[in-house]
C-alpha cells in the first residue's frame, strides 16, 4: 500500500484540488492546487477541512455519511468552485475526500448549471413521489385505524338485511300456499265451497299483517343495501391515491358528508355533531386530499374529547375565499404544543395510536391548494380548526 507521502506526491500532480481529512477534521492530504485555490500555505492547510465545514451547506455532510457522496458548488469570492464530497468509515473511524475544480468560463457555467438542473429535477421527482406515498400511507393507516368501526357500519344493515331476506322467503311461502288455495277453488265444481277453507289459511298465515310488513320490510332491505353501497362508495373515494386526480370543481359539503359516514362509527358514541352549513359555490379543488383533511380533523377533535362532547362542522363564504371549520368542546391544545403540531411525526397520542403526520399532510395538502389553516384554542374549553381555501385556484 503507497505511504502518505507517496499520496502526497501524486496528489501534487492531480489537476484537481484534493483535500483528505477525518471526523475530527484532521487533514492528512491538502495538495497545491487546493492550497492555492483557498489562498494558504502548507502551514494554513491544516484548517482548511474546519473552512471547508463552514461554507458547505448544512446539509452536505450528512448526505455524504448517508449515501456515501454529496456534490455542489461554492462561491469563494468572485469564484465558483463545483466540490465533490466523498465519505468512508470502517472500524469506528471516517474519512472524507473532497476534489474541487474551479470554473473557468461561460461553457463551463452552463455544463454546471445544466448539470445541477438536472440533479435538482431529479431530487424534486423524488421528493415529489416521496409526497405522494407518504399522503397514501396516511389514507392506509387512517383507514386501517378506522377498519373495526367500518366493517361494523357495514355489518348492521347486511344483519337486518339477511335478517329481512329469512323473514322474506316466510312470506312467500305463505303468498304461494295462499294462491295454490285459490288455483284449487277455481278448478272445483263448486268455488263456494272452498271459500271458508281459504278464509281459514288467511287467518292461519296472518296473511293481512304480511300484506301490511311486506312493503316496510323490502323498504329497509333497500335503504340498508344504500348504506352499505355508499359506504364502499365513500371507502373508494377516499382510498383512491389521486397520482392521476385533476383540479376539478366540486361540491365541498359532499365530500364532508362522504368524510362523515366513513368515520361515523369512531365518534358517534360519545360525540353529537352538529352541521351549520352555508351555500358555497363550486370550489376548484382535489376533493380525495380535501377529505384526507376533514378526516384527520374531525378524528382529532373527536379524540380531543374524553366523554362526551360536541363537534360543530361549519362552513362560509368571504369574499374570494371559503371556509370550514371544526370545532370541538374536548381539552384543547396549550400554547407550547401548538407551535409544534403541524410538525411532521409529532403527536400527543400514546405510542401506537397515532402516526404524528396527520396534520403536518393536512397542512401540505392546503399549502398545495393556496390555502391555510387557522387554529384557536383553549385549554379546558375546546379547539378550533378553520380551513381556508380559494375559490379557484391562482393561474
């Protein structure tokens, strides 16, 4: 293996400028070309790695340490200088090498330039999907929170329905035993005398009170089947991961009340909700994010309150704008953890009841709409959550 100095010699020969140096900032290898580049001499050279630590970005090391290289440029007076930041650890112990090259003309400012466009739009495509997998991790969580309460939202009309079916198929083997009745007297001699022996399989059957439940019966069969086919309805909508979603127009109370019956199970026995809608116009929006937010909201306000309590949706128009607003009487939020609840990962629950991203979605999603989220609280009194929107979005 070639000595140090062996190193330093070929390192004086490369057309780039070198610098080695440890953890600690130690440096081991500071070659002519990067000596002069930073205006020191091999005496100064010993601070150039602590330099060097003060004009990356912050954010250029731990890039390094993680995924082993970081590259950018740097501004060294009227200079621009493009770094490429190398790391390496083994047995407890880290090194970095950094190669600099100064630019020279305009062709090399643009081959730059074009260069970090590219690796810009890469990391926006990145983080841009990142964005999207995390909002659909979200919805899956949030759902899979929810699933108990949905499948029993379910379950109640499918019970009363096959509970109806059952009491169906009794109903039509009395109509059938009532009409094969009527088939024998009109193929008798004498009618007549079948009349008494009907009147009596009417009687016995209760056919009167069937004629009576049978309408009320098939109407709850059909009302429990819409509540389960609005419920998948409002399951589909919501889990739908919008990559492919488009700015639509759409009715902001509809997708509340869509956001409501999926959740309603979770709050309705100990929370009494109560709607004070307005007329709003139509809202230029992506309405699947829109409910993620109501959804997050009103679980939050619901969880807010210990026993029982109230939840108050409203919603208003002002000027261009419109908003919606949550409002619970539950234990409200201090003042300290107020400035941090839209922080991502942060949450009040205990461990394994929530995710801590809720709201920090919730506020990207209305930073994506142009809007905000206004939050009033007291403690011991209830918290308020108003979500302002535009009514259309800006060109």
């Amino acid at each position: 293996m070639p000595s140090q100095a062996v190193l330093r010699a070929l390192g004086e020969r490369v057309k780039l400028g070198i610098l080695v140096f440890n953890g600690r900032f130690e440096v081991s290898i500071a070659n002519k070309l990067v000596r002069e580049l930073f205006g020191v001499d091999e005496q100064g050279a010993a601070a150039l790695a602590r330099n060097l630590e003060a004009l990356l970005p912050p954010f250029a090391l731990p890039q390094s340490r993680e995924t082993g290289t970081w590259t950018g440029s740097l501004p060294i007076g009227e200079r621009v200088i493009t770094v490429h930041l190398h790391h390496h650890a083994e047995g407890g112990n880290e090194a970095f090498l950094a190669m600099f090259q100064q630019l020279e003309g305009p062709e090399d400012y643009e081959r730059e330039l074009q260069q970090r466009h590219a690796e810009l739009r890469q990391a926006y495509l990145r983080l841009n999907g990142t964005q999207e997998k995390l909002l659909q991790s979200e919805k899956m969580a949030s759902i899979g929170q929810l699933a108990a309460g949905v499948a029993h939202e379910i379950n109640n009309p499918i019970g009363y329905v096959h509970s109806n079916l059952g009491s169906l198929q009794e109903y039509l083997r009395s109509l059938f035993t009532v009409i094969e009745s009527y088939e024998r007297a009109l193929r008798a001699p004498d009618p007549k005398a079948l009349i008494h022996e009907i009147d009596d399989i009417r009687s016995r059957l209760d056919i009167d009170f069937i004629s009576r439940d049978l309408p009320q019966l098939m109407a709850e069969s059909r009302e429990g089947i819409e509540r389960v086919t609005r419920i998948v309805r409002d399951l589909k909508d919501f889990s739908y991961s919008g990559r492919d979603e488009s700015w639509k127009l759409v009715d902001l109370h509809a997708g509340l009340e869509s956001t409501i019956n999926i959740i309603w199970n979770e709050l309705k026995y100990k929370v009494t909700l109560e709607r004070r809608y307005s007329e709003l116009p139509m809202i230029e929006c992506l309405p699947s994010e829109l409910n993620q937010v109501y959804m997050n909201l009103l679980l939050n306000a619901g969880h807010a309150i210990a026993d029982r309590g109230n939840i108050v949706v409203s919603t208003g128009v002002d000027g261009d704008e419109v908003w919606v607003e949550f409002q619970d009487d539950g234990a409200g939020i201090s003042a300290d953890l107020r400035q941090r609840i839209f922080d991502p990962f942060f949450t009040t629950k205990p461990v394994g009841s929530g995710t801590g991203l809720g709201l920090s979605i919730s506020y990207g999603i209305i930073n994506k709409h142009h809007g905000r989220i206004d939050l009033e609280s007291t403690v011991g009194e209830g918290s308020r959550f108003r979500v302002v929107l535009p009514i259309r979005q800006p060109k």
